[in-house]
C-alpha cells in the first residue's frame, strides 16, 4: 500500500488530470514531428512539477520520492519524453542537496524549483558507455580556475539546460581511477559547444546531444561541495534517483500500452464477440496488468528504500531491470493485440514500441545493472 498524503494524493490526481486534458490530444502531432513542447513545459513548471524534489527554503511543494516516482509514472503514461525533461533536473537538484555547499544551494535549488534554470547531468562519453571510470574528460587547475577539455555524448535536454553536472577527472593519475573523478556544476561559455542532436528511435521532442568542451574555463568553485575526487561516489548516489524515476518512466509507458489495449480489446469484435473474451488475448491482458503491478510496487519499493536515506543502488537497479523489461513486454504485447493498426503510425503503440528500449539502455544498461545486482546479492549471502 501506497502512504502518500493528501497533499501527494492530490498532486498526482492534478498531474493524471493534466495529462489525460492537455497531453494526449496533442502528443502525436508533436511526437511525429519531433517538435520541441514549449507549451506543456511551460505548463509544468506553472505546476511545480520542476520542483518535486527541492525542499523548503528553496522550494515549495517538495514530495517524497514515492510520490515522485508516481508523478514521473503520470507523465510519461501522457509521453515519455515530457518524464525525460525532468529527469536529469532532479538528479542534479538531489546531488546539489545532498553535496552542495550552502552558496551552491542558494545559487541554484530556488531557480530549479521554478523550472526559470533547468538542469542535466553529463556522465557518458563516446568511447565509454556505462564505464564510466574510463572516461576522459578532465579538469586541470590553472589558478582560480579549472580548464575542461573532453567530450560527453546521449546527453538528455543539454541544449535547453542553464546547469550542467559535469562528471570528469580532476586528477588524471589517481588509483584506483575513480577517487580522482569530481563533479562540477557548470554553465555554458566560450570552449562549450553543443555540437549536435542525436537523431533517435523514439524519445522525440526531448534533444540528446554532443558535447564538446575545449580549454573551456570555469571557477573552482564549480566543484560540488568542498573536496575534489568525491564524484564517482556522489554520482552512484544520484544514479539511484535517476534509476528510480527510469523505472517510473517504463511504468507510465507500460500503464499507456495497457490501457490501449485494454480499449482496443473491448471494442475489437472478430467471430462475434470482443477480443478479450478469446483465450490468447484474454491471456496477454492478464500476464501485461500482472506483470505491471510487481514493476509499480518494486519501483515504489526502491522509492521507499531511497526515501529512508538507506542505500539504495540495489534496488533501484532491481527495479529499473525489471520496470523497463516488462515496459518493452508490454508494449511488444499491446503490437500484438492491435494487429496491423498496432504497426500503423496513426495509433499511439508503436510510439510506446519505440519508446520502451529507451529505459533498458538508458541510466546504465540492464546488462551492468544485472552485474551491480549480482554482486550485491553475492556479497550479501551468508557464509
């Protein structure tokens, strides 16, 4: 059972009515033409939505990550991408709370919270992928200052982000490699170049980019919080919140992907009766809400587990494996049930067809999480 409030129970009633009144009537046509939605991010920040996880003073209407992960859910159940826009932003505003000194929090949290600075995180590298102790993007004092030079790439709404948390090496020569990785909070300058969008299968309307930096300066006190080489650590942190609102994401596509195809089932006639009443496809709908139910309470799980303050990497990648895998079940599923219109551009499954691999690959793919979840369990077996 769900705890929220009733002040989270009616922030994600606004966020569900908001999507069903405003998002889907609109969503193929931006989709489609894989134009940027000014409009209904304009309409999110009005709500607050960019604020969900920053609490007073900086804040207003900061809520558990249970509920955040519900509200991610919402969203991207309306389209998944409009769940994408957020979901970097809060990675940064949870490691500038967690991490920043008092001056970084002033500096940004208030200006988060209204969506007027909207953030991202940029970890991979063109030749690194989820490895990212290999990564070669460094900082190097000069001064006051660090001089960044190096490249990141699949980097999500870095075009219209004001802040960036840029994870790179600030001591080349550190062993083990990850103690000399630091993160800085950047903003963009001469040697900072977003050189392009990643054309993508699906997650459209939302930009993934190239960036490139050269001998690009920033202060020292761009370091988050007080101490370089503590990045890697602070990053793995954030990456549970960031796992955590994936899953949310799959969640809400899987929720859309059902509910088509529990429509479609009941309207569809074929030998004289709705579809659903024939076994095979009765048998889809059971397995789909079945296995959707165990993806929401695992991720709700995790949530709680993050919530608490504990350790949660194990659980945010359990529940990111298993949320995304069962999304792209889903959704092949809903294909099927559909038939032909399924395949067809003018119904809304095969955007959650080609939105679903997204979650599996995305925020470190289900093949390294399955190694942190081995791992952990190995680790934790008794003797």
């Amino acid at each position: 059972m769900n705890d929220f409030t009733d002040d989270e129970l009616s922030v994600i009633e606004l966020v569900r009515t908001w999507v069903d009144r405003e998002v889907k009537p609109v969503v193929q046509e931006l989709e489609h033409a894989n134009t940027y939605p000014e409009d209904l991010i304009e309409q999110m920040k009005a709500m607050g939505i960019f604020g969900l996880a920053i609490p007073e003073p900086w804040g207003e209407v900061a809520v558990s990550a249970p509920c955040y992960a519900a509200v991610t859910a919402e969203l991207a159940r309306g389209w998944m991408s409009l769940a994408g826009a957020m979901g970097g932003h809060t990675v940064v505003a949870k490691l500038l709370l967690a991490y920043g000194t008092d001056e970084q929090k002033a500096t940004y949290l208030p200006r988060m919270a209204t969506g007027d600075v909207r953030a991202t995180m940029a970890l991979t590298e063109p030749g690194g992928g989820s490895d990212l102790q290999a990564m070669r993007t460094v900082a190097r004092t000069d001064g006051d200052d660090y001089v960044i030079n190096g490249s990141k790439t699949w980097i999500s709404n870095a075009r219209r982000s004001q802040l960036i948390a840029l994870l790179c090496r600030t001591d080349a020569d550190a062993r083990p490699a990850h103690k000399g990785i630091s993160i800085l909070l950047v903003e963009k300058g001469p040697g900072f170049e977003v050189s392009r969008d990643l054309p993508k299968l699906g997650y459209k309307g939302v930009e993934s980019c190239e960036l490139a930096f050269s001998d690009f300066r920033v202060p020292r006190s761009s370091l988050l919080g007080t101490e370089e080489g503590r990045g890697f650590a602070q990053m793995m942190r954030g990456l549970e919140m960031g796992r955590i609102q994936v899953a949310s994401r799959a969640l809400g596509v899987a929720q859309a992907a059902l509910d088509d195809s529990v429509r479609y089932a009941q309207e569809r006639q074929s030998f004289g009766k709705p579809i659903w009443q024939h076994q095979s496809i009765g048998n889809y709908l059971a397995d789909m809400a079945t296995e959707l139910e165990a993806a929401r309470q695992l991720t709700q799980y995790a949530a709680r587990r993050y919530e608490s303050s504990a350790r949660a990497d194990k659980e945010a990648s359990m529940a990111k494996l298993f949320a995304s895998e069962t999304a792209m079940k889903i959704a092949l599923s809903a294909v099927r049930i559909h038939g032909g219109y399924g395949y067809s551009t003018e119904f809304d499954v095969e955007r959650y067809f080609r939105d679903a691999p997204l979650m599996i690959v995305g925020e470190g793919t289900n093949e390294i999480l399955r190694g942190v979840i081995a791992r952990q369990v190995v680790e934790s077996a008794p003797i």
